[in-house]
C-alpha cells in the first residue's frame, strides 16, 4: 500500500473497496449486455419511453403490419390513467378498435383472453387491459432485435 492511502481512515479505505466492487459488478454486467457490434440493446420499456425511437419502432411495425399492436399498448397506457368516470366509454372504444373480432385493428390475442375482456367491459376498472396489454407487449419485444432502425439510435 502506498503512503497516501495508509493515512486515510480506515472507513474511507472500506468505502472505497465497496465502490470498487459495484463498479466492477457495473462493468461485468454491460459487457454482459453488449451485443455482437458493442451496442447495448435498447429494451422495449426504454423504447417506449423514447420519442425517436418509438417513432422508427412505429415505421418497423407499420412495415410488418403489426401497427395496430404499438397502438393498442398505447391505448391501454392512456385508459390506465384515465378518471374512472371516463374509462367505461374509453373502455368500450378499445374493445370495438382492437379486442372485437370485426374490429379495424384487431390485435392477435388468444380466444380466452379475447373472452374475458368481453366480459369486463360492462364494469371496467384501471386493470381491465393489462393482462391482454401484457401479452402484446411480449409480442412486440419479440419484434425489437429486428428493427434496424433503431441500430443508430443507442
């Protein structure tokens, strides 16, 4: 140990060993996430929160035909927080827009999904959609490590 350090006390010298520590754990895990080409992978969730790149997963989306999923998630976020005296009307138009098999952007959701939301829409409450929001957010993730748009933009 060199002299500088030795005359530090002893509690500078223990934080300084954990700071090294997490770092260390910090650093294993981002080259754990590093892709082939030194990216970090951008999630989904970040995505989402990220207007460029929500845009170009949009573009990727419209391209694959799959639009109507991104626009169901967003649907579902903006009924979660809307007052409970609008969300039987809100309710009701994301069934009849997404959920209903004639609708004009149905999502691909299982039958008994589909079933039980049906059965909700009467009394909907902030967690009507988040079961059928979930499994569209799984098929979106799937679609992420193949939208080249957003290569550039992480």
């Amino acid at each position: 140990m060199c002299k500088g350090l030795s005359s530090l006390p002893s509690s500078c010298l223990e934080r300084a060993k954990d700071l090294r520590v997490k770092l260390s754990h910090l650093t294993e895990t981002h080259h754990k996430l590093k892709g082939q080409d030194g990216r970090v992978p951008l999630d989904l969730e970040t995505l989402l929160k990220n207007r460029s790149a929500l845009q170009a997963f949009r573009g990727f989306l419209r391209s694959e035909f799959s639009e109507e999923n991104l626009e169901f998630w967003l649907a579902c976020q903006e009924y979660r927080v809307s007052p409970s005296n609008v969300q039987k009307m809100k309710s009701s138009s994301i069934y009849n827009q997404f959920i209903n098999p004639d609708a004009p952007q149905e999502v691909n959701l299982d039958a008994e999904t589909r079933e039980a939301l049906l059965g909700v829409t009467d009394s909907p409450c902030a967690d009507t959609f988040d079961e059928a929001q979930q499994r569209i957010y799984n098929l979106m993730a799937k679609d992420l490590p193949q939208v080249p748009a957003l290569q550039s933009l992480h």
